[in-house]
C-alpha cells in the first residue's frame, strides 16, 4: 500500500510540474514599482509606476498621478513591449531601474506650456523642427488660437515616452491634469 501511495505522490508531483524553463518565467514575474514626485507650480503630485506580468517581455506597465490626499487624478496602461524604454528590460530589478527612469520629473522635455513649439498661420499644427507636435484632438481638441492660449498658461508639464517613437505630455492647469498630445522622436 505504501508504495502505491507513493508511486501516486509522484505521477502527481510530475503530472503538476511545468515543463523546463516554465518555471522560471512563471516564478519570477515581473512585479516592479517606482514613485517620484511633480512638482506642478504650488502642487506636488505622486507619480507612480508598476508592472505586472508573467515575465517583463509580457508585463503591463501602469501609470498613476496622485493629488497631496493620494487620490488617483490621472492613470493609464501600457504594453512594456511597446515603451521604448521599458520594452528591453529582461527581470524585475532592471524593470525597477526602468521604471524610476520612466517617470522622472529631473530633467523635463518640457518644463511648461510656453515650451511647447508655436502654431504657425497657415499650418496644420504645430512646428517643432523635425521632431513634431500633435496637439491632442479628443474630444473637441486645439486649434491655432486654443494652441496659443495654452503656451501663453505656461501651464506645468510632465511628458513621457509613450510609445518606441514618442513622448505623451501632460499639463496641469485650472485645477486639473489634461494629456496635451505627443511630440515624435526618431526611434
């Protein structure tokens, strides 16, 4: 009887065993976090970055700002394979390093909305040399003089890579954070 048990015990242990190199991936996840601090004129917003997935090649990378009573004002999700600067990372503790690089307020590619390129007469949108400007155009979106309304606010701003080829760019201003529209960059 005991060695029927035990032959039982083992059909089970290998039958619920994953196959090799399954679980390495499984076991290891890619469950990462960073925080950082925005400092939007006399606000200070929590920035917040995690993933989340069954290795980093397949994780979803989430987004949060905070107000000072850590409420959630603004959030999105992100494939990690598509995030130019996250889509490389191979575990946990360079998703980590990613992350934090990913939402770092140090070094703004725009400090605020009078950085934004202008709209000349006549154009489509905005021009910002080779690199160009997409105004946001959801749900009723910008138009030349909105465009200069915006960059006379000289609203805060907060952009981050968003894509393989582009910064998405935020500003908060009028008490609220409104997503701006996404500047392009060789990739």
């Amino acid at each position: 009887m005991r060695i029927i048990l035990m032959a039982a015990v083992a059909a089970l242990t290998v039958a619920c065993t994953p196959p090799a190199g399954e679980v390495d991936q499984m076991s290891e996840g890619c469950d990462a976090r960073a925080t950082s601090q925005w400092a939007a004129g006399a606000d200070t917003f929590s920035i917040e970055a995690a993933t989340v997935g069954p290795d980093c090649a397949r994780a979803v990378a989430t987004f949060v700002i905070r107000n000072s009573s850590g409420e959630p004002i603004y959030a999105e999700a992100h494939v990690t394979a598509n995030v130019m600067t996250l889509a490389s990372t191979a575990d946990p503790g360079a998703m980590q390093t990613a992350l934090t690089e990913w939402i770092d307020t140090s070094n703004p590619a725009f400090a605020n909305t009078s950085a934004l390129p202008e709209w000349p007469a006549n154009a489509d949108a905005p021009t910002g040399g080779e690199f160009p400007f997409y105004p946001d155009n959801h749900p009723v979106g910008y138009d030349r003089e909105a465009w200069a309304a915006l960059r006379t606010a000289a609203y805060p701003m907060f952009c981050y890579v968003q894509g393989m080829e582009s910064l998405a760019c935020l500003a908060y201003g009028d008490g609220g954070i409104e997503f701006i529209g996404v500047q392009t960059f060789p990739g």
